[in-house]
C-alpha cells in the first residue's frame, strides 16, 4: 500500500479549507434542484439550463474530492512552537535583496501562497532555495523575473 503524503498546511490554510468545503456542499442540494427544474422543461438535448446545472454540479463534486483529499492529507503546523536556525515551514524569513531592500515571505504550502501578502510556496524556487539556510547565507535563485541573489538576515517562528 502507497503512503499518503502529508501536506503540511498553516491552521488557517485548513480553516480555509474547511469553510470552502462547507459551502460546496450546501451547493449540492441547490444544484439538484437546478438540474430537477431544467429537466421539467422539457428536450434534453436543447437544454442550456439543464446543461449548466450538469456542468456545475461536476466543477463541485470535483471541488468537493479535491478538498476533501487535502483535509484528509493536512499536517497542520503551528509555527510558534517551532525553533532553531535554519529555515524550515513555518518559518518567517526577512532576506536583502539584490538592492539591500529587506523582504520577508513567510514558508508556507502551495495552497497557501501568496507573494503579495508574503506568504511563498516552500515548492516555489525561492521557498526551495531557502529551505535549510541559516542566517548570513547567501541565495542565488532564478525565478520568473529573472536571476535574484538575497542575503538571509532574520529567521522567526511567528
């Protein structure tokens, strides 16, 4: 039997995830009614409601597996009772920049990522590259806008 890989998630990142979950399944019974309504209509095969409904009802039911597998596979982590000098998940990471600019990401998993607030993906270039360094190491990384060098300069476990 395969092993099931964990994915390691922030607690909000789950609780994300459980709340879309609920909401697709209150979806469900609307849905059937939509599908049950178009089909009192009438030809089947002229249908568009009835083909919409169909549609929908298998984007949720996809979502709904989906969502449930990475419930079912979620390591959560709480990265205040993480510690030490190297970066890990969890980590949040303060790094100089090719301009001595400080920027800080925080490592998260893929479903949580978003660069704009900070957050990366520990499977993004930049996240692999950071895994395992300690403070003062340098990082070359190439990543979609091109090459990047940054310097670590703080590691927390926020």
């Amino acid at each position: 039997m395969a092993s099931v890989e964990k994915l390691p998630m922030l607690a909000e990142g789950y609780e994300r995830l459980i709340v879309e979950l609920k909401a697709l399944r209150e979806e469900r019974p609307r849905i059937v009614d939509a599908i049950e309504e178009a089909r009192a209509h009438g030809d089947l095969s002229e249908n568009a409601e009835y083909h919409a409904a169909k549609e929908r009802q298998g984007q949720v039911e996809a979502s709904i597996g989906d969502l449930e597998d990475r419930v079912s596979r979620a390591q959560i982590i709480d990265p205040t009772t993480l510690s030490g000098d190297r970066i890990i998940f969890g980590a949040t990471v303060t790094l100089l920049d090719d301009d001595d600019k400080p920027v800080r990401y925080q490592i998260v998993g893929p479903y949580e990522a978003d660069a704009k607030v900070g957050r990366i993906s520990y499977n993004s270039p930049l996240g692999r590259a950071l895994i395992g360094r300690r403070v003062d190491d340098e990082i070359e990384v190439t990543v979609p806008a091109g090459d990047r060098s940054y310097l670590v300069k703080k590691i927390e476990f926020i």
